[in-house]
C-alpha cells in the first residue's frame, strides 16, 4: 500500500513594521503587496514573496520620511509661472 503525502510550506504570520500587506495566506507561492502607513515611504518594489523554504523574501521597507507627488509639485509650480 502507498500514502501519497502533499506537504504544504507555510512562511508564517509577516511581520511589517510602518505598514500593512493584502492577503492573509502563508503558503508557499503567497506574493503580498506592501503598504505604508501614513508618514512612511516605501523603499523597494513594494512585493514581498513566501518562498519555498519557508521564509518570507522581504525586500521592501516602510522608511520614515515625507512622501510628495512630482506631478503636484510640477503642476503648482507651472501655475506659478502663468
């Protein structure tokens, strides 16, 4: 008699300082996109992955610090101008 046994790698709860993910799963394969809380800024590409080892692949932070828009910035200041 054979068992076929499917094992499931999970990455556990993510931990992500200054800011929220989407999604709640922890299995391998799992891709969340990060978001700063206000008064943050995201460093990195925002796309955290649980790998197949069981760990988490975080390469994007949440950084204190102010954020701006350049398209703001670049429309107040060509008002001025006119």
């Amino acid at each position: 008699m054979y068992f076929f046994v499917n094992v499931v790698i999970g990455c556990g709860p993510l931990v992500t300082p200054n800011g929220t993910t989407n999604g709640t799963l922890y299995v391998s394969g799992t891709v969340r996109v990060l978001t700063c809380d206000a008064g943050y800024t995201l460093q990195g590409d925002g796309v955290i992955r649980c790998e197949q080892n069981g760990q988490w692949n975080v390469t994007s932070t949440c950084a204190i610090g102010t954020t701006f828009s350049v398209t703001f910035y670049l429309t107040n200041v060509i008002k001025v101008i006119h």
